[in-house]
C-alpha cells in the first residue's frame, strides 16, 4: 500500500516574512549599493516562484527518489529519469546566479533572501536541489580563485547550467583529516596538471542528466611538503574540452556509497588517472588548495544547516496536520466510552513534542538566517569595519548554524515520528524518510565533533575573542528592543547572564590553551557546541519574541501567530537555556570519565 502525498507547505511563508521582515528587517539591505536594485517586490519575486516550484514540481517527486536511488551500470551512474527534466527547470528558476553580480550573469540578491527561497526546495526534495547547490558552490569557487581561461573553461557552463560542480575532498585512508591527502598532481608541457589518486564520499559525482561533471579536487603536487600547507586545488573535468569536442579524461567512478538518505544523489568513489590520461587545472596559488577551499566549504556547511532545517520543517509541518486530524482516546477524565474521540493534538504529550519541534525549527531558521544577513554584510557592507565584524560573526556562527539544525532536526524528525505512532515507522509514511535523510546532515561538511573543535579552538578566541564581543554586542541590542517591545524581562536577563558565563568559560579555556593544556581545553568542545548553539538559539527566539510584542502592541489581526511565537520563546527559555550552567561546569572542569577511557575498557 502506498499513500497519497499530503499537502504540505514545506515552510510556513508566514513565518519566513515574519523572519525576514519582522525580525530581521532584510528589506534595509537594499539601501546598500550592492542591493539597491531590489525591493521587498523583487524578493517577493524569487520567494513565489520557488515556493510554486518546490510544491507543484518538486514534493511530488520525493517519494518516488527515494524508493528509486541511481544505479551503476557499464561505468556510469544513472540517476532518477525525472532528473533530466527537474534540472533545467531548476535552472530556469535563476537560483545558480541569483546572488552573483552581473558581470557572470547573475542578479546580486542578498544571500538572506536566496537562502530562505532554497529552503522550500530543499523541504520538497533535498537531494535534487543539493545538484543546484553543489554546483553553485564549485562556480562560485571558480569566480574568486580561478585564471579567466579557468573561468570561461569551467565557471561559464556551471553557471549556465550546462555542467554540475563537485567538491572533491577526502580519500579512503584521509576521512576527515585532509592533511593525510594522497591525490598527487604533475605538471604537464599544456601548461595543465596531470592528476592520479582517488577520492570517495564525492556527492553527485556522475550523472547522465548533463553532458559533464566539475570536480574541485585537492591534490598535492609532486614534491610539495607534508601536512595541509602542501594541498593545491584543481578543476579536474569529467570530460575535458579538447578540439571543440568533450573526451574522456580518465575519471572513473570507483564504487557507489549505499546511503540512508538522500536517495536522488549519489555518493561515490572515484579515481583519477587510472591510464595516466587525467587532466587537472590550477586553481589558485599552489600550496594553497585547502585555503581556497574553506570559501566552499562554508558555504556549504550553511547549505547544510539550512537542509536540516527543512528536512525538519517539513516533517513538523507533517505532524501537525496528522496529530489536527488523527481521533484518538479522550479527554483526560472521560470515562464515557460512547463519546466521539479527541484528535491527539488535544493531548497534552502531543503539544509537548509539536512545540519542541516548532522552537527548534523556528529557532534555527532564525539562526541560519541571521548568519545569512551577517554575510550579506561582509560581503557588501557600507565602510570596512562593518565588512570585518559581519564577517567574524559569520565565522562564529558558522559551525553553530551547521550543527545545530542537524543534530537537533534529528530529534525533530524523530518526534514527528512518534506524533505519528506506529504509521510514522512506517515506509507508507513520510517522516522515517525524512528521519533517514536527516541523519547524513550531521556527519556532511564535518562531524559534529569537527564543527565542535572550529568553534572553541578557533572561532571563539580568534582576534582575542574579537568575534565573541561581536556576538555580546547583537545580543545586547536584541535583550535592549525585547526590553523595550515589553517582552518578560527575565528573559533577557537570563539570556545576559548565559552569555557571562560563557564568556567566563571561553576565558578559562583560552587561558588553558595558552598555557598549552590543549587536550583540556578542547576536551569539551563538543559540549561547548551545545552551549553555545542554545545560547545562540536563545538570542534567536528572544528577537523573535521581540518582534511579536512589538506586533500585538500595535493590534496585529492574527493575534494567534504572535501568542504561538511567545509560548515557544517561553518554551525555550524555561527548558533549554538552563541547561548552559550544567554544560559551562562540564567544560571548565574537564570532566574525565571518557578522557581517561581506555580503549581495552569498551
């Protein structure tokens, strides 16, 4: 048996112009010269059409990729047929330029308007628009670090939308630690570099849907010192351009990863140069291959938190509509057998975990788009010293705004399976697809453990904790307009007294790190991730409990979206936030039960 696909709004659009232009004011942004050909209107624009897009084209498709994942057949992966038809369209919807200038095609949007438009078509099918995504990072490398022929070469057809793009990174004997790259590049007499190695866990690596695939590789070049100082980067076509015509450049697909979820892209392992006969091009300095990387990297570490978000979103939106229609017992204190059933939202266990799942969704699509606007300000903010602090607030929150939605949409995901019961388990339903899709968001773009380590060993105590006063300061504006929206000052005050102590525990830590007792500062880093994402979260809800003061004081008509933001505020506050205490102690005592574990003791 199979069910029809409920109507689902993937996002609530009421809550992301809520988000957009009642918390955050992302109409300002066009006073900024680099922005100010747009309008409230033309955001409008983009936000229908990929919402029409994600819900009329893409949702239908999820169930249907999810069943069918890409096959490996003769040496080359064939996708979901629907691919060839959904890609274009896509395409056409000018998300691949949409935040690029003009002089490469593009509209210069903000990125805090193009990432909330991605997040529809991610809560409709996220594996279809990871393509778009993939391939938007890999051009966008291109424009910053690549030579013009590089750019004409590979660059121009991405962003056309006739090529897709990887991010080639890691190899089986390297997983996440980089510095143990193997793939090695020679320089050849065409002025192009010869690449042999291999590569695995490479997203959307081949596919019949377009006639070729990008990959930006990191290799060491012949003779280059040990570690990450010796890593180059490379565009290495699947086929190059040779005579007018595209021939084969000796890439070839290894293996296919058989993955939980995302069914409609593959993870694949590839080698390069099995005959000798792989080409590469340079893209940037030498020896600086990990550098340029990072740029897309962390891009797609926000790509990635904003798939958790709507991964988690979408199956929110899922439960809420099944516990409104869905009779079951009665009434606590009814005994009346002949009395109609109550739908299980009356219940209160219910409303518990929908309202968990609301403040965790509603608070990290805040997250993801205050990031979003901080890099819309580094980017093209009005004088320097605004580009430089937007752009350590974006490194801060950066490992927080990956992880957070991730390891916390998981837990979304699988309430939305339990307010669904023993349906939710199962495969005629759509939460345990999105419950599997879920999980990968967590490990894609570095573990939790990774984004653990970036924020306390470097993010926090960059520029002497330049980044960290940044953050202090938005929260302190934020706890000064809830003051003034009316909203229940304790809030804000536990937020500052959070924020105290975790600039004290910050303080400690970096001390210890000075000293060298590394090990003990970073021993708790993966605690110090959870602190600080509630911290960060509890900012975000504080603003948006702000701004629905500020609404139901000047006699807002849906009175009910307003109450519902308040309650999940309070939810926030009252469950989450006291919980940072406990997590400060746990880092600034190093706590050693699994320090001083040893291995044979498992």
């Amino acid at each position: 048996m199979t069910t029809a696909l409920r109507s689902n709004p993937l996002l609530s659009d009421r809550d992301v112009d809520f988000q957009l232009y009642e918390v955050l004011d992302a109409a300002s942004l066009c006073a900024l010269p680099a922005f100010a050909e747009h309008s409230r209107d033309t955001f409008t624009l983009l936000l229908d059409s990929t919402r029409r897009f994600a819900r009329e084209v893409l949702y239908p498709t999820y169930r249907d990729m999810d069943a069918q994942p890409p096959s490996f057949r003769d040496g080359r992966v064939h996708v979901h047929p629907l691919m060839r038809e959904l890609y274009p369209r896509l395409v056409e919807l000018g998300l691949l330029t949409a935040t690029r200038p003009p002089d490469v095609g593009g509209q210069q949007l903000p990125l805090t308007v193009h990432a909330v438009s991605t997040a529809y078509l991610m809560a409709a099918n996220l594996s279809v628009y990871a393509w778009l995504g993939l391939t938007l990072g890999a051009a966008h490398l291109l424009e910053v670090f690549g030579t013009p022929e590089v750019k004409a070469t590979f660059m121009e057809p991405m962003y056309r939308g006739e090529w897709t793009g990887t991010m080639a990174l890691t190899e089986p004997q390297a997983g996440s630690s980089l510095a143990d790259v193997r793939t090695r590049a020679t320089p050849a007499p065409d002025g192009s570099w010869r690449i042999q190695g291999s590569k695995i866990f490479i997203s959307g690596a081949d596919q019949d849907f377009s006639e070729n695939v990008v990959h930006l590789t990191l290799a060491r070049i012949e003779g280059a010192e040990g570690g990450t100082r010796g890593i180059s980067l490379f565009a290495v076509p699947s086929r190059r351009p040779e005579g007018g015509a595209l021939v084969d450049n000796d890439v070839r697909v290894a293996g296919v990863i058989h993955k939980i979820g995302w069914k409609g892209i593959p993870s694949l392992a590839l080698n390069y140069g099995e005959s000798g006969g792989c080409h590469g091009w340079l893209v940037g300095p030498p020896g600086r291959g990990l550098a340029c990387m990072f740029q897309m990297m962390n891009e797609a570490r926000i790509m990635v938190g904003m798939n958790g978000v709507a991964t988690a979103t979408v199956a929110y939106h899922e439960a809420v509509a099944y516990a409104r229609e869905r009779p079951q017992g009665r009434p606590t204190g009814v005994r009346d057998a002949t009395r109609p059933q109550t739908p299980i939202i009356e219940h209160a266990d219910v409303r518990r975990m929908l309202l968990r799942q609301k403040a965790i969704v509603e608070g990290g699509l805040s997250l993801l788009l205050a990031a979003s606007y901080q890099a819309d300000l580094a980017g093209h903010g009005q004088d320097e010293a605004t580009r430089q602090r937007a752009g350590l607030l974006v490194d801060l929150l950066t490992p927080v705004a990956k992880s957070f939605p991730a390891e916390r949409g998981f837990e979304a995901n699988a309430l939305a399976v339990q307010v669904h019961g023993g349906y939710g388990y199962s495969s005629e339903y759509l939460p345990e697809a999105w419950l599997r899709d879920q999980k990968l968001n967590s490990i894609h773009e570095g573990t939790t453990g990774i984004q653990g380590l970036d924020l306390l060993g470097r993010k926090v105590v960059a520029g002497g904790g330049a980044a960290l006063q940044s953050f202090a300061e938005e929260v302190g504006t934020t706890v000064a307009r809830a003051r003034a929206a009316g909203v229940t000052p304790e809030w804000g005050e536990a937020l500052e007294q959070a924020l105290a102590e975790t600039t004290t525990v910050v303080t400690e830590l970096g001390a210890r790190g000075m000293s060298g007792e590394v090990e003990l500062m970073l021993r708790h880093s993966a605690d110090f991730l959870e602190l600080f994402s509630v911290l960060a979260v509890a900012w975000r809800w504080l603003a948006q409990a702000a701004a629905a003061k500020e609404a139901l004081g000047r006699g807002a008509p849906d009175a009910g979206f307003y109450e519902g933001k308040l309650a999940a505020a309070q939810y926030w506050f009252a469950v989450e936030l006291p919980r940072v205490p406990l997590l400060a102690r746990l880092c600034r005592t190093g706590e050693d039960s699994y320090a001083r574990m040893r291995p044979e003791w498992f």
